[in-house]
C-alpha cells in the first residue's frame, strides 16, 4: 500500500466522510473505491474510443441488416406523450 495525502475543503471532507461511514467503509477504503471507480469509467471510455476508431462502417450496417425487423417489447417503448 502507498500513503497519500490529499487536502479537501472541510465540506468535502465532512461529506465523505458521512457518506463512508453510511456504508460502513473507512474514509481510506471510501477514497479508494472511488478512485478506483473513476480510473475504470476513464479507461472503459478510452477502451471504447479504440474500437470506434477500428470499426467500419460496412460492417456495422451488415451487422444491422441481419436483424429481422420487429416492434420493440413494450418495455423498451418510449413513454408517449
């Protein structure tokens, strides 16, 4: 384990501070879930980019014309109105 220190307005402070204790975490275990959290949106998002960034067009829409056509489930309508 590595030692950091992390300075946070007192309001922050308090907030996670309530929130870890909420759940049952230490402040530590709190802080580094959600960095944890944040590093794995930044790298599945980046993961994401690479894909795109190979993809084609062409496959896609073949992709797409093997669907047959259908009326979505009536859970996956949008609400009218």
């Amino acid at each position: 384990m590595s030692a950091l220190t992390v300075q946070f307005p007192e309001s922050l402070h308090r907030s996670i501070k309530a929130l870890a204790e909420k759940e049952g975490y230490s402040v530590d275990q709190f802080l580094a879930s959600a960095a944890a959290e944040k590093m794995a949106a930044l790298m599945t998002v980046d993961y994401l980019k690479r894909e795109a960034a190979e993809g084609r067009r062409e496959d896609f829409e073949r992709f797409l014309e093997a669907v047959p056509p259908r009326e979505p489930d009536e859970s996956d309508r949008l609400p009218e109105g």
